[in-house]
C-alpha cells in the first residue's frame, strides 16, 4: 500500500517505512545534510535537514522522521533558509577557507559555495590538531565541524570504536584510543574517512593533483567476502578506491586491504613482459618467442613421458573465465587431469564434506543470514582479521544481542564479544564437536520433526555418540566440560544457529572429518534450509571458491560436475575424449615430481615454494621438474628458485570477468586499467598457447564469450547473463534468467536427494604432539594487513602497519624461554626452522604458537610439516610440534631436526 504525501505542492507516492529524506531525494529534491550517511541510524543531530510539516509546529528532521500518509512536506520556506544560513555561518566561522578552495567537493564545501559562504571560512589550520602519523589516513580536526559521523561508523559499522568525543560545546574535541591514530585500535578501514564531509579524515595521499578522473565498479581482488568497490583512476594509475554503498555484501564497507592495499598494481618489480631463464639468468622474449617455447616444451615432455607428465595450477586470484580455460587446456590440449588450484591448501575438506553430507561442496546460506541468526557458532576462523567485513557483521550482531560462540585456540578479537569461547588444543576440532553432539542428542535437543523427514542414520548415530561425553572429549581438547555443555545448549536452544568456519577447522589431517563432524550439528538441530542458519565456510582468496568451481581440480569438471558424470556432455561441447586417467592434486603433483613422475610445471598465480609446506621438501620436487612455467605479476619465489619461463599476467583492475564469493555470489569484475606493459588476463595467455598447439575451442575474444560457454555447460549459470550479474551479482545456482538466484541452499532436497546421513567420525589425534624436544604447537595463519604470502600487501604501505611476520607466543612462555617483546628466537621443528621476532601477547594459550608466512626471507613454511587431510591432502598447516631457542645459540646440527633454511 502506497503512502500519499504532498512535497512543496505537488503529490508524490512512495513505499511505507520510508523517511523524508528518502523520499526527497528519490524526487530529486535536495536538502544539505552534514551528520547523516545512510549506513547509520538517522539522527538529525545537524538540524541541516530540517523541513517542514503542515501538521508540525516545529522544524523536524528529513533523516529522521518517517513517511506518513497526507503528510504536507515544505523543503524551501524562508524560515528553513533563514536556519540553515545560520547555522552554515556559525560552522564557517572557524573553518580553515584553504581546505575549502583545496578540496571544493566536499559534501560540507558544496553547502558553503550553495549559501554564498565561501569568504566566511576563513580560519588557518591548527597544527596542534592534526596527526599525519598513520600511512593511510591524514587527521585534520581543524576541519572537523563535529557531526560526530566518524565516532557513529566505527562504532556501528566497523565495531572498533577508535573515536571518542571529549568535552561538550565549544571544547568538543574528536579523538583515537591512542595517543595518536598510528597507535591506535585503528584497523584502516577507511569508514571515517568515507563519511567524513570536511576531509578532517582524509587519505593520506589525496591532492588536488590525485582527485579521481574516472571511477570503475569492480570487486576486491583479495579474500573471499566478496567486497565490491569503485576504482578511482587518474591517467593509468589508482590513485583511490571506495566502497560500493549499494553493495549486497558490503553494504558500505572496505577492509584496509581493499580500500587501501591497491599499490602492488604499480610496483616497481612489477613483470610485465615474457622471460626466459638461460643458464641461471633470465632475459626477455616477446610474446611470439614465449609462446612458441612453452608450446615446444610442453609438447616435448607430451610426446617423451605423456600428457600426465605434466601439472597446471589455476588460480584463486585469477577469474571464473580464467579458470575455465586453464582446466579445458589441461584436459583438452594437454591430455591431463593432473589440474588443481589453491583450494586444495585451504577450504578443499570444506568441499568435501559438504558435498559427501549435503551432496553439494558450496555454503549453505547467505551473509545476510548474520543478521538472522539468533545464534552465530565461528570454528577456526579468526573473521576480523581474515574476512573482516564478515568479522565486523558478526560483531555487531552480537553486540545486537545474538549468541556468539567462539571456537579457537587463541583469543581472538571476537572472543570479547562472544558468549563463550571453547579454547581447545590445535587438532581437536573432531573431539570437541562431537561431544557437543553428544550433550545435543543426551539432553532431548534434537530437532525431532526436522530429524524424522530428512536425517537418516539417526540411531546409529545415538549409538556411537554416546561413548563422546563431555569429560572424554575435555581430556582430548582441554575444555572445561561445563564450557561444552554450555556451548552446545545455547547453538540448540537458540536458533535460528549458523555456523562459520575457517582454516582452523580444515587444514588438520582430520580436516574433512571436522567439518563433517559440524555438519552433524547443524542437522541434529534442523539448522539447515532456511534463514539464519547453515554451514558457511568463509573461503579466504577472491575466487578461490570460484577457482575450483570452475574445474581447477583433477576430479571435477565447470560446476564442480563429478569427471564421469559430466564427461559426455563436456566431450560433445569440447569435440574432444576427456583423459581417463585419476588426476594428481597439487600435493599429489610434489609427490610425483620428487620421484621423477612428474617432468612439468604450469603454475598461475600460486607462489608454490614460499606457501606449501616443509619447504624444503617443495623445493626438492621444485628441483626435480625439467619445466616450470611460472604466470603471474612478480618474479615471485617459485620462479626466481625454480622458473624456467615468466608469463607475465594482469592484475584483476586490468581485466574483466567473474569472481565467485563464498556465499557462492558470481560477481562482475571490470578493468579501470588498461594491461600494464606487455601483460595479457590469464586466460588469453593460455588460449593463445592453445592455439599456438593447434588446439580448437579457444578462439576467444572476450570474458563474456568464455562465460556463456560455462553457461552452456552448467545449469547452475544457465541464468547469469554479464547483463544480469551487473546489476548485483547473482548466487548460484541460477538456473534460468527468470530465476533469482539461490540465497539459501537444501530448503528442499539436499543435493543428491531427500535425506542426509549423519556422520559417525571417531577421532584420531595427529602425530604432531608436545614432546620433550618439541613442546610447543606451531599454529601458522594469517593477518589483517598482509594477504598469504604477502605477494600483492607485500608491495604496500600495508608494510608499514605489518612489516614482518612475527611469532606470538604466551606471556607465561615467554618467560620460561626467556625472551622478551621484538627479541628473535629460533622456531625448529623436525622439518627446518625459521628466526621470527617474538610478539608477546595474552591471546596465545600456554604451549601454543602462532606464525604468519608473508615474508620470504623468514620463510615460516621451512618449519611446518608434511602431514595431511586423510581425503583431500590439504596440509596440516595448523599443528607442527616445535621448540623455541634464544637467537643467541648455536644452530643444531643437521641431525633430526632436518635441514635448516
């Protein structure tokens, strides 16, 4: 039902829940507003937007007061003028008038020139109030004109709460937690800077000379949120990037990577032409020599040990047409299944669960559903580092009033807002889940209904959990039992209950098992189908869903369609026998080439030698290959130790295409760059290579032309048209232009039927336990402000905020091993080991470490071991055994602690 209102003597229509000022500009009738964004909650503490109601007395505020039928509107009387010119003369009054002549599109600038102030601002800056102490973002509170915005959006938005007001009235000052930004709680989201209207937040780069010519709506080449963003360009070069403010997963918002690590685009070590290694030195080749080359080789190991001679990598930063290329050239030119990508290190036993119990390896549900769910269970991701857009939706929620349950082996940032947080020991994940099934199943919480129609297996499954009780799986996990049965009354008693895990759930030689093992709760508890629910695991590259979405491993086909199954229809539509033979994985393809097995190496955008583990064995199997081609931007580890040939490859800002989120959202990505050099998109590298083979079926000439081949071949894109995925991206499946997309997945059926089957998983510890000679537990993972290896945040003034990896260790341990904040020690485990400076903070558990792996000259990954997921090979990055020694000493010898890098 349409409410009627009459703005300045005319009749209009709008929805009900509207505001006034909604509906104004939905009109194309302005009113200045300083203090209101429309991320935050309206409340027309300004006075800028007051307006007129026929049946009001007083003034009221347009962003703050809701539609009602008949009402009278009036934007333009001469008392609304008389008020806003007051109070836009008393603002100005104190106004620096350089910052307005500087930056005269600020939104506070505008309503200066409007009113004919202009000559009113005419105050100096106060050095006193400025801070250029941070790398990103400039602080001037000379121009601040207390709208209070930038207090609002980092509490309500980002949930760090870095600005606080002090004082009252003319003494009001805005300032950080810290005695100054730089030492602040301050994660550079950029909110503040986004929402301010005076630029007293600023970037800290922006000039007059750096202002944007062109803005380009694409998506963040960096973890998988799936954030999307306009590309500010000024010539060939970035010069800004903003959060898209309609964005269906962002809603608004950036993390500091996305709003501000775009540098690496411009890098001076930035490969932009073919190379070719002869005789330990490389040398450039035009395109014309490189395609030749790697054609010639390739089809010389093809010809002496055959097509399975040879592995490709695809990429988790490369798009969904990427992609699919570099599988249809491994299967269809080369002859191989031998094709993985990333994923196989990460979220591959996520795959693998969710297909075996749900038949279908994708997230259940929606980021949306944060904000339904009553209660949200996180296992094994530390989201306000790694995801943090997620992160921050999580925080809020639970600040809103949702239960929050933490599963971590550290103290991460959500734990101080969570309900309660079950510390388990690294490697425990099954043991703990299952007991929290067992008090779920004991104690009359199950979801009967849901149980009796769609869950089979459920006596069996009785019958094996009852041996899980609380005080079993707490001698395993270290949790207080009490703790488990607290955690799993509240995910049972207070649904809807969604859970979201990460890396420390998967990558463990249980990894798949574990994530099984929590797909059993959500079944037991009916968690599964509808809003506010699920199992969504939050995958941590840009298309690293996409990647292996789109074939990028040796078992399935675009689609993530079973090889046989799928091969008659891909044979017709390639006019080409699909191999027979199993394909290798990528830890698989190590194996073979360390045995002589595997002669040949494509690998795109994957930095194999700096993030596999036990690096010293990769570089063993590195060592052995006769051919390692390397495609990407930088001469990055693999290719400077091991490369035979460079392609070089664009960034995701020079191409179009596709990424596909990890709530499976296929999303647009447009270039705002032309290729930098002589670089080409990844997938006109290898097609160009495909045809340079004699190859058909890759004539290509553009992104969109390989997409609506995707769209041929899987009915989950049938309905994604480029015009379609434009407007906001669609989630899969889609399986007809008609069809929405599919927000939530098993409403009705699971994907292979009816019914889901319970897991019965028994635990089974790792190998890698505390010993005498090894008594602490290696975790390694990442941080906020540096990507995986650091190959594009490496290249950033993320540096700054993150110089070097560090090793975080126990206030209690760092006392035993005597060694204090920033000093290096020496991590050896059996493998290698690796010299960190030390970080001591109370978010480790006693006998527990924490690592990242961004820095080649640490090479962290030296130290981790060879253990693996017993289903998908996805290592064991998560537990490595290791001990702790003064930088000081003397080195072991070459004995059993390996060879040290």
């Amino acid at each position: 039902m349409s409410v009627h209102l009459i703005v300045n003597g005319r009749p209009h229509e709008c929805e009900p829940g509207a505001t006034v000022l909604s509906v104004l500009r939905q009109i194309q009738i302005e009113v200045p507003t300083l203090c209101h964004d429309d991320r935050l909650q309206p409340t027309g503490e300004c006075r800028s937007c007051l307006v007129s109601l026929a049946q009001h007395a007083r003034l009221v505020p347009a962003c703050a007061t809701p539609v009602e039928d008949g009402m009278v509107i009036e934007t333009d009387t001469p008392e609304l003028e008389s008020h806003r010119r007051s109070l836009f003369e008393m603002l100005a009054r104190h106004y620096p008038s350089a910052a307005v002549e500087q930056f005269p599109d600020k939104p506070f600038h505008r309503v200066l020139r409007a009113y004919g102030l202009t000559g009113e601002a005419r105050a100096l800056p106060d050095a006193d109030r400025g801070d250029r102490s941070h790398p990103y973002i400039a602080v001037d509170m000379s121009r601040c004109i207390d709208c209070y915005r930038c207090v609002r959006i980092c509490n309500d938005v980002q949930g760090q709460r870095v600005w606080h007001v002090r004082e009252r009235g003319l003494e009001t000052r805005i300032v950080p937690d810290g005695p100054s930004l730089r030492e602040s709680s301050c994660v550079a989201c950029g909110a503040c800077v986004d929402t301010c209207p005076t630029g007293a937040l600023e970037d800290a780069g922006a000039s007059p000379l750096t202002m944007p010519s062109k803005w380009t709506r694409t998506t963040c080449p960096y973890c998988g949120v799936g954030c999307e963003m306009h590309v500010g360009t000024r010539g060939d070069r970035i010069v800004s990037v903003r959060p898209v403010l309609d964005a269906p997963v962002s809603k608004g918002h950036l993390c500091v990577k996305g709003r501000y690590a775009f540098s690496f685009v411009h890098a001076e070590d930035r490969i932009t032409q073919p190379m070719i290694r002869e005789r330990d030195r490389w040398r450039r080749a035009s395109w014309s020599e490189a395609r030749a080359v790697v054609a010639e080789r390739l089809q010389v190991l093809i010809d002496r040990h055959g097509a399975d001679s040879i592995g490709v990598l695809g990429s988790a930063r490369a798009t969904n047409e990427d992609n699919y290329v570099i599988q249809k050239f491994a299967r269809t030119v080369i002859g191989t299944n031998n094709v993985d990508c990333c994923a196989r290190v990460c979220h591959a036993p996520s795959a693998a669960a969710l297909k075996r119990v749900l038949g279908t390896g994708l997230a259940t549900n929606s980021f949306d559903d944060i904000e339904r769910a009553r209660t949200i269970l996180v296992c094994g991701a530390n989201a306000t580092e790694d995801h943090p857009i997620v992160g921050a939706r999580i925080r809020q929620a639970a600040r809103r009033g949702a239960h929050l349950i933490v599963i971590d082996p550290r103290r991460i940032e959500l734990t101080a807002d969570a309900t309660c947080h079950l510390a388990l020991k690294p490697g425990t994940n099954v043991a703990l889940l299952n007991a929290m099934a067992h008090v779920i199943v004991t104690e009359g919480l199950c979801a009967t209904g849901f149980l009796e129609a769609r869950v089979d297996g459920v006596e069996a499954f009785k019958q094996f959990i009852a041996d899980w009780t609380p005080a079993h799986a707490a001698a395993i996990c270290g949790v207080d039992v009490e703790a488990i049965r607290f955690a799993a009354r509240v995910y049972a008693a207070h649904g809807p209950a969604m859970t979201v895990h990460g890396l420390g759930l998967t990558e463990h030689v249980q990894g798949t098992d574990g994530v099984a093992a929590l797909i059993n709760l959500a079944l037991l508890t009916g968690n599964l189908g509808q809003a506010g629910a699920g199992v969504n695991p939050l995958r941590g590259q840009n298309n690293v869903q996409g990647a292996a979405h789109m074939g990028c491993e040796p078992g399935s086909l675009p689609g993530s369609t079973p090889l046989e199954e799928g091969r008659p229809l891909f044979e017709r539509q390639w006019d080409r026998p699909l191999p027979g033979t199993r394909g290798l994985n990528l830890l698989e393809m190590m194996d073979a080439a360390s045995i002589g097995r595997l002669k040949g190496l494509w690998a795109i955008g994957y930095d194999v030698f700096l993030t596999n583990p036990n690096a010293n064995e990769t570089a063993k199997a590195l060592r052995s290959l006769d051919l390692v081609i390397v495609q990407d931007l930088f001469l990055n580890e693999t290719a400077r130790e091991f490369g035979t040939i460079f392609l070089p490859a664009c960034s995701s800002f020079e191409k179009d295409g596709t990424f596909m989120n990890g709530e499976r959202r296929i999303q647009r990505v447009r270039a705002a760059l032309r290729p930098m050099g002589e670089s080409e998109p990844d997938w006109q590298i290898v097609a160009e290579i495909a045809r340079a083979m004699g190859a058909g079926g890759f004539g290509f000439s553009s992104s969109e032309q390989i997409w609506d081949e995707v769209r041929a071949l899987c009915s989950g894109a049938r309905g994604m048209t480029y015009a379609r995925l434009d407007q906001a991206g669609l989630q899969w499946p889609c399986p007809a232009e008609d069809h929405p997309g599919t927000a939530i997945l098993h409403t009705q059926p699971f994907g292979h039927g009816p019914h889901a089957t319970l897991q019965r998983i028994d635990y089974r510890p790792t190998s890698e336990q505390p010993t005498p000679r090894y008594p602490f537990l290696l975790i390694t993972g990442r941080s906020l402000y540096q990507f995986n290896a650091g190959t594009m945040t490496g290249r950033t003034l993320n540096t700054d905020l993150r110089p070097s990896d560090v090793l975080d260790i126990s206030p209690d341990d760092a006392i035993d091993v005597r060694v204090r904040d920033g000093e290096r020690v020496r991590v050896v485990s059996q493998y290698g080991s690796t010299v960190l400076p030390v970080r001591v903070t109370a978010a480790m558990g006693r006998g527990q470490l924490f690592a990242t792996f961004q820095s080649k000259e640490l090479l962290v990954n030296a130290a981790t071991g060879s253990h693996r997921d017993s289903v998908t090979n996805t290592p064991e990055y998560k537990v490595t055994a290791v001990r702790v020694e003064r930088v000081e000493a003397d080195p072991p010898s070459d004995d059993q602690d390996g060879r040290h890098t």
